[in-house]
C-alpha cells in the first residue's frame, strides 16, 4: 500500500512539475511568433517530448529510483506531446481568427472599390449623355465613347449624330473623316478589329440618315493612339470612341449647326 502511495505521489508531483517545463520564458516567447514551417513544428514537438522523457526520468529517478524513472519518462513523454498539441491548437486559431479578420476587411474595401468605380461609370455616362446636340456639332465635330468590347452605339447618341448629318447635308463639298479608337486593353490587332467595327456602325447610321459613303474617310487607330494606361480605369472611357471630322479642303469646318 504504501508503495502504491509513493508511486501515485511521484506521478502527481512529477506531473506538476512537468507542466512547470512546458511554460517556460522560452515557450512563452516562441508561442508569440508566426506559424513555422512543418518541419520546425515537427522539431518543436519533439523538444517538448524528448524534454518531458528526460524530466520524467530525472524527476522519477530523484523520487522512486529506477521504476520510478521508467514510469515518469513515460508519463512525461506523453504529457509533452499533449501540451505541444494544445499550444499549436490555440496558435492556429489565433491565426484563423487574424486571417477571418483580414479577409472580411478585404471584402470590405472590394466592395467599396466596386460601389466606387460603378459610381464614376454613371457620372462618365451621364455627363456625356447631357452634352446638347449644338455643343457636340457646332465646329463640325462629334465624339462617340464605346462600351468596353462593343461596337454598338449607344441610344443616347441618335440625335448628336442626327445633328452632324443635318449640318454635313448642309455643306455636300465637306469631307467626313470618321477616327476610330479603341483602349489600350487585349490584344493589338483586337483593338485594330474593334475600332474598324466601331467605325462601321456609326457609318452604318449616317448611310441610314442620307450621307453618301463616297464623303467618308475612315482612320482606324486601334490603340496606337491611347493617352491612359491600362490601369486607369476612368481613363479607359475615353479611348473606347469614334471621332467626326466635317472639313473642306481639309480646313476645319467652323459654321454653327442650324
């Protein structure tokens, strides 16, 4: 009995103390860093097992002789690897927590990126939408912005465009030069394709308003010609566009619209 007593008491005390190890300065400090790689994990619950067996051994050896090291090198080796386990476990979801963090901030500004640049397209599109036909057309000019790989053109633009052919019906001896021009995005003989296409439809309307083809003078520029950068998306509004030219002997027509 009293042996069963002074071995239960060598595995209680050497378990306290044990526990002592795990939570050294040195542990502490180390539980502070960034996750390790697999293989400095692997090494770093090797030294809390390796240092449980030797305490064990140490400590059962002090209080029992040698079946109490046998027992304590046991005990402490499984006790260091629980306690390896659990610290990992508490750095891994101090990690999830920090990175669930980041990601919802992510998702924050994303969004706020998003509401950001769809706001500034509106305005884009709205300030060119309000432009008066006679502004557009006065010294023989108008300009047509495009949607990103579109030739289409857009509704709004139906009654400047009316406008211009109104006033080049005025003045049969006027050239039309019509300028073609697409971002700086994809490929280069993409954007050459999709300026020629855009230049086609808007023809396509001005043939349909009673303009002789035999006037036209179409300059496909693709994006030879871009002034902004791939990067700026604002600025990117403004090369996806198709420019006309009403001149004579290749002099700027200056007469205002009817």
């Amino acid at each position: 009995m009293k042996h069963f007593t002074s071995n239960t008491s060598t595995f209680l005390l050497g378990s306290l103390i044990l526990c002592g190890f795990a939570f050294t300065p040195h542990q502490a400090l180390s539980a502070k860093n960034e996750l390790e790689k697999p293989e400095t994990i692997e090494n770093e619950r090797l030294d809390y097992e390796s240092g449980g067996i030797l305490s064990g051994i140490a400590l059962g050896a002090i209080t029992a002789g040698p079946a109490g090291a046998i027992v304590m090198a046991t005990s402490g080796g499984w006790l260091g690897n629980k306690l390896h386990q659990a610290k990992r476990s508490k750095m891994l979801q101090s990690e999830l927590a920090a990175t669930l963090a980041e990601l919802t901030q992510l998702e924050r500004t994303n969004l706020a990126l998003t509401n950001e640049l769809q706001h500034q397209r509106q305005q884009l599109a709205s300030n060119s939408s309000q432009a008066s036909p006679s502004e557009c057309c006065e010294a023989g000019e108008l300009t047509l912005y495009f949607r990103t790989n579109s030739e289409i053109l857009e509704p709004h633009y139906i009654e400047s465009l009316q406008t211009f052919a109104k006033l080049a019906a005025k003045h049969p001896e006027a050239t039309i030069t019509v300028q073609g021009f697409a971002d700086p995005r994809g490929k280069e003989q993409g954007n050459l394709l999709l300026s020629v296409a855009r230049i086609n439809s808007v023809i396509a309307q001005l043939k349909s308003y009673g303009i002789s083809i035999q006037r036209l003078q179409r300059e496909a520029h693709g994006e030879t010609s871009a002034r902004y950068n791939a990067e700026d998306i604002e600025g990117l509004f403004y090369e996806r566009r198709v420019q006309l030219k009403l001149s004579v002997s290749n002099a700027q027509l200056l007469t205002q619209t009817p």
